[in-house]
C-alpha cells in the first residue's frame, strides 16, 4: 500500500496512524511508519493536533524526540495550542525541557490567550515554571476574558513555590484581573499567609480595591477558615481597617457577621470602628449584638484598661490617674459620641455608668456642647417671646367688629415690624427642619418633636400676616379660623419650647416622666374607648334633654370629663325644668359609670402614672446620661453634616474645634489626682469611682493566686456582691429577710472555714515551739 493510501484511509478516524503511534507511545510503529513516507506534520480533521502534540499530551519523551528528529515543527499550532501547551499539562517536565531546547516558543502569539505557564501555575507546577522561565515566558501575560496572571492562578491556589519563583522572574504584584482583583486578594482568599507574606514584601498593595470596593482584608475574613493569620498578617502591614466596600460593608462587618469573634477583637484593637454603618444604617455594633455577643464585655474592657494608675501609689496624696478617652472615640476629629449612641441602640445603655464613659460625657457636656445647647435654647427662647408678643397684640380682639361698639381694635407699626422679623425667623426654622430631613429623613420622622415642630412653623405662615392695615382695624383683617390657627400654634409654641428645655440634663428626668405618663394615658384612653363610646350613647338617649347631653357628637368629651369627678350629679337629677325621663335605669346606668370609670378607671391610670414615675426615678441616672448622649450626639451630626460643605471651611473647622474634647492625638486623656481635695474638674462622686476601679484592678492578681487554695470557693466577696444586689433590686420585705438569712448563713460558713485554718496554723506554732 503506498503512503498516500496509507495516510488517506485513516483519516476516516479523524487521525492518521501516525497520530495513534504517538498517542499510545509506540516508538517503533512511529519510527516505521516514518521511514514509510508518514506525513510528520498532518493535521487530524479537526485540525487540533499534529502527531508531535499527541506524544507530548502522553509525555512519552521517545516519541517526541523522533518526531522532532525527523523535523516536525515544534511550534504548531502556536496561535491555539502548540505541543508546549500539552507536556506542560501532562506535567512532563522532560518533554517541556526537549521541546524549549529545540526552539520550542514559550509564548503565545495572541492577546489574552492561554499560555504554557498559565497552565503551568493552575497545577502548581514549579519545576516546569522554572524551565518556561529560564527559557523567557512571558511571567506578566493575562488569559482570557478574566484576564488572569500566572501570578493570579498561582496566588489562588495558595502555591508559596510557584510564587516565588514568578515574583523573582518579575511579575507584577499589581497586575489586576476582570474583577480587579490582585494576586493578594487571591492569596488572601485562599488562606495561605506566606504566599501573602511574600506578595507584600514584593510591594502588593494591601489597600488595593476590586470592583466591589473590597481590601485583601476583606477577603481575608472567609466563614470556612477559622485562621487569624491572614488578617493579622494584612493588619500589621498597614491594611486600613475601616474600609468600606461599595456596599458600605468594612471587614469588622464581615467578621461579625461570620461569627468570627477573635477576628473581631484584632480588627479592634487595630483600630477598628464598631460605629460605621453599612449603606442600609447596620452599624458594625449591631451585628456584633446579634452574631457574637461574647465580644461585648471583652470589648467594654478596654474602658477599665483605659484607666490606670500613672504616677505614684495608689494611697500616696500625689496619686496621678490616667483617663485614656481614645478609646471612646476610634477616629479623632470627628464625631466623638458615635461609640456611646452606638451602645445605646443596641441595647447596651448600662455602659454609659462606666466611670470612663460618664467622665467624658461630663466633661464633653460642659466644656464643648453646652454653650451650642444655651444658644440654640436663647434662640428658641426669643422666637417663642417674639411670637407670643405678636398674638397678644393682635389675635386677642375679636374676628369680626360689633357694628355696635365704638372702639376699634388696632395695632402699632411695631408688632408689624415684629411680624416681618417673625416670619424670618421661621423662615430659618423651616431651612433648619429640612436639613435634617436631608441629613436622615427617617430617624427624623420617628421623633414625634419634629412633628410638632412643622405644625407650629405652618401655624405661624397661616396666622402671622403683618399687613399695614392692621393699624388701622385689626378686626376687619383677620378671619375666624386666623383665630383658631393661633390658639393652637401659641400652645405648640410653649409646648415645642419644653421639650427643648426637656433636654437640658437638669430638667430632662421631669420633662420624660410627663411625656412618658402621657404616652401611657392615651394608650390608656384607647384601650378603653369602647367603654367611653358605650356610656356616651346610653347617657345620649337617657340624658337627652340635658344640654351637655344633647350633642352625641360632644358627649364623648362630657364622659371623658366626667372621669375626673365632675359628676353633676344634682344638676342631672334634680333638674326642677328638665327633670329625669328615665328614672331607674339612669340611675342605674349613672351609677354604673361612676363605680367603673370615676372609681375603678381613675384609679387605675393614677396607679399607672406612679408606677411609671417610680420607674423613671430608680433610672433616674442611667436615663440622664442617656438624654446627655443623645443631644451631644444631636449637636455633633449638625456641625459635622456634609450639607455644611457650603459654608466657609474656616468657620466650621472653628466651630468643629470648639464642639471636639479630644483636639489632636497631643490632646486624648486627662489625669486627676484622685486623693487631692483641690481636684474640682470632675466631680466628687466621678473621682470615687474612678479610685475604686482603680483599686480593683489592682487587687485582682491577688484574687488569682486565692484560686490555687482548697477552700478558695469560700470567699467573702461573693456574699457582699450578693448583699448589694439583693439591697439594689429586693422590695419585698419577706424575700429580703429571706435572702439575708441566706447570706448569714454563707458568711457563717466563711467564718468556720476560717477558724480551721486559724486552729490549723497555731497548732503548728505550737508543734514548732516544743521542737
């Protein structure tokens, strides 16, 4: 059969004879078939392979030398995938090498094509990296639509060896792929912390960002892997911590979020801000409240690490404390009450009677925020005056003039002036109320004041009209509803000036304990509104002839009155024009009122209102500081609102710097002098805390050492602890007689153990003596 037949038929297999020789390695067959006339370099009919690639797809090194001894070209198929690309994926290194010596090209031809090393690097291939590169790979080309790097593929894997190899060959530590990542988000992905290690020595840029905003820190906190390394690793080379991605989400949120509770504290302790929100308001403290509230009182002790003793013993006069406030405020220069509110939101109020915390809202209140507070209040203060002039000038004669009288209401041109000067001041109030709607529209909807405050700035528009005429007449200028509109806007006025006032700490206590018994008396009302409907009907059609009866439509409010005590009872009954129509059945009904609602409902919501107020009062303190966060937390989102950026930066760096406690990182604790008399910059009952936290820390590696001892679990600090719950919480007298029974016992067991021991030592004593 002569060659051409030869290599024809088989092409009914798609491949010649000499394609199947190379491909199961027969070297004698392939020799043979050769000397027949073969054709070395035929394409199978999918034009993929030559016979030279199916030797090096098998790695048979034999086959591949007499191929290329008889001149096959070592480069088909180049611009696809030459032999190269298929020893490389067999992983035969002795094949890569015979066919890179004989000229083989390492690269490929096309932009972001597959080349040997790419696929080199995907099987951690180090030897075989080391040969392409030796023969000149290209270490920095991209493949495919991905565009990844050898350096990429070898970063995924986690391969420290290949790595190595291609950062000393020069790949680029920041070449980005389709999702620009670089090889250290891959690496930090895969977990591997000396593949990081040396992409960061290399010069990786450990604060790069993907197209999702995120860090190699970010992706270094993975739910599978336990391992703090990488984020430790990231962390101490300089990764910013506080990172945002584009969905607002720094690494603090993802370590919470995967119950990651020691990735958390390092993240902390680097820095980390637990008061940045997410782009949908989930602040950092709130997923840690949710998925590892263990991390909570560890993080609360960083306030008692905060306050140390810094210079002489702890009993000297000259005793110096430290109060180390940077731990309060994560970010200097910017709003400094964040962390605090932060607590409060998330449930954790009790923190703000830490002695740190409470120094720093003492000293944050009187010596930053309450000169903006005294003037907002003047402010308030002087609006309120002004308006309340203007309806007592003009709103107190009638709407309409009695043909018959002779006097004439007027006024002079000074209310008028007053009136144009009221209206530009509401005018502000109104800019001021968009701002913060601007700055969070739904926490302001939340607060019914803000309500309040837009029905008194419409109230003013409608009834504050300084016409020239009003000089003239005021009665003929001004309408009946004009009239209604300024009874009410004078009450929200006052009212609105209150709970301005409310804030103030001094008054806060009162001010809540009306707006909460308040609160509960309309729930209250509305609980039991069937029952006030079902009296003002029956007392309708019963009482119909008495006026305050007649209208059903004001009934409701005659009950309601009525629930007071005003009863009128013998002006009901004993009514010589309108006498009783329906004498047994309003007595009855009368007298069913007065037993369930006057007796029994009145009782009741006067009984809900102590209770309310006892509450409040046991809080009294714990709520005081919470209303001080609040409107420090309050005035500080107004100064540091990005909706100022109008105004000049000169005046609100000024402003900014008269509201911040902690001015620059020269400017961060205070130190008080705790046994001193002349200390007065905090108060007495603040320095006595202090002192004793203190003293605790100190004796507490004395508590450790007691653990060692046999009857180490008969102590006497347990029973104080217990003694001051029971005398902070127990009411009633039987349990609290009960509970310090209890207690003696516990302390009489304490003593006995005691007197062993006392009996024990002087027995020894005693022993050692005669000896």
């Amino acid at each position: 059969m002569s060659p051409l037949i030869f290599n024809v038929v088989l092409h009914t297999f798609f491949r010649t004879a000499l394609h199947l020789a190379a491909l199961k390695g027969h070297a004698d067959c392939l020799k043979l078939l050769l000397e027949w006339g073969s054709n070395i370099d035929i394409w199978d009919n999918n034009n993929k392979v030559t016979p030279l690639h199916c030797a090096a797809s098998i790695g048979n090194v034999c086959c591949l030398r007499q191929l290329i001894l008889n001149g096959a070209n070592v480069n088909a198929g180049l611009n696809n995938k030459s032999p190269l690309h298929y020893a490389v994926q067999s992983r035969a290194i002795e094949c890569v090498r015979e066919l890179l010596e004989n000229r083989a090209i390492p690269n490929t031809t096309q932009v972001f094509s597959e080349a040997p090393l790419h696929i080199a690097a995907s099987l951690g291939a180090s030897d075989i990296i080391k040969e392409l590169i030796i023969h000149e790979a290209a270490v920095n080309v991209q493949c495919g639509t991905e565009k990844v790097t050898p350096l990429h593929l070898a970063a995924e894997d986690g391969d420290f060896e290949c790595v190595r190899l291609l950062l000393e060959a020069g790949a680029e530590v920041t070449l980005c792929n389709h999702k620009l990542q670089t090889p250290l988000h891959l690496a930090a992905l895969s977990q591997c912390t000396e593949t990081m290690n040396i992409l960061i020595k290399h010069g990786a840029d450990v604060n790069a960002s993907d197209i999702d905003g995120r860090t190699p820190l970010h992706s270094s906190i993975v739910k599978v892997s336990r391992s703090c390394e990488g984020v430790r690793l990231l962390v101490n080379s300089g990764a910013n911590v506080n990172k945002k991605d584009i969905f607002g989400y720094t690494p603090l949120h993802l370590a919470a979020l995967n119950e990651f509770s020691h990735c958390i504290m390092i993240l902390i302790n680097h820095g980390g801000d637990v008061t940045l929100r997410t782009n949908g308001g989930s602040s950092v403290l709130t997923f840690i409240t949710r998925k590892t509230p263990d991390v909570i009182p560890k993080y609360i002790s960083k306030f008692d690490q905060a306050i140390k003793l810094n210079d002489h013993e702890i009993g000297d006069v000259d005793c110096e404390v430290k109060l180390d406030f940077r731990v309060l405020v994560p970010t200097l220069g910017q709003k400094e009450s964040d962390l605090l509110l932060s607590f409060v939101e998330v449930g954790h109020r009790e923190v703000l009677k830490h002695p740190l915390c409470e120094t720093f809202l003492f000293l944050k209140w009187h010596k930053r925020i309450r000169k903006f507070f005294l003037f907002s209040l003047f402010f308030h203060l002087m609006f309120v005056t002004l308006f309340t002039t203007y309806i007592i000038e003009v709103y107190r004669c009638p709407p309409k003039e009695d043909p018959g009288k002779s006097e004439i209401c007027k006024t002079t041109s000074s209310v008028i002036v007053m009136g144009y000067f009221l209206l530009f001041l509401n005018f502000l109030f109104m800019c001021k109320e968009l701002f913060q709607i601007a700055q969070s529209w739904l926490s302001y909807l939340k607060r019914w004041e803000n309500w309040l405050q837009w029905l008194l700035i419409i109230s003013i528009f409608l009834c504050v009209q300084p016409k020239t005429a009003l000089i003239v007449n005021i009665s003929v200028e001004l309408d009946d509803w004009q009239h209604n509109v300024a009874a009410t806007g004078i009450f929200f006025a006052w009212v609105e000036l209150m709970m301005i006032v409310g804030r103030f700490p001094m008054f806060g206590l009162h001010v809540q304990m009306f707006t909460t018994v308040s609160v509960n008396f309309a729930k209250f009302l509305l609980a039991y509104f069937c029952l006030f409907i079902a009296f003002a009907l029956s007392f309708g059609v019963l009482f119909s002839n008495y006026k305050s009866f007649k209208d059903l439509k004001l009934v409701i409010i005659k009950v309601i009155i009525m629930m007071s005590g005003e009863l009128e009872y013998e002006d009901v009954f004993f009514d010589d024009i309108y006498p009783i129509q329906y004498p047994g059945t309003a007595h009855l009904m009368y007298l069913t009122f007065v037993l369930l609602v006057t007796v029994i409902l009145a009782n009741l919501m006067v009984g809900l209102a102590v209770s309310d107020i006892q509450g409040l009062q046991q809080s009294a303190g714990l709520d005081r500081l919470v209303r001080q966060a609040e409107l420090i937390g309050y005035l500080e989102s107004m100064l540091f609102s990005r909706l100022l950026n109008f105004i000049p930066y000169k005046f609100m760096f000024f402003l900014q710097k008269q509201a911040l406690l902690l001015k620059s990182q020269y400017h961060w604790a205070l130190y008080i002098k705790p046994n001193d008399p002349r200390e007065e910059r905090i108060p007495k009952e603040l320095i006595q805390n202090i002192y004793q936290l203190v003293i605790e820390k100190k004796e507490k590696p004395k508590g450790r050492r007691t653990k060692n001892n046999s009857h180490s679990s008969y102590t006497i600090s347990p029973c104080v602890s217990r003694i001051n719950s029971v005398y902070g919480t127990q009411t009633n007298q039987k349990s609290l007689k009960r509970e310090i029974e209890e207690i003696s016992k516990e302390f009489q067991d304490v003593f006995k153990v005691l007197k062993q021991k006392l009996d024990k030592i002087s027995s020894q004593i005693t022993d050692s003596k005669l000896k």
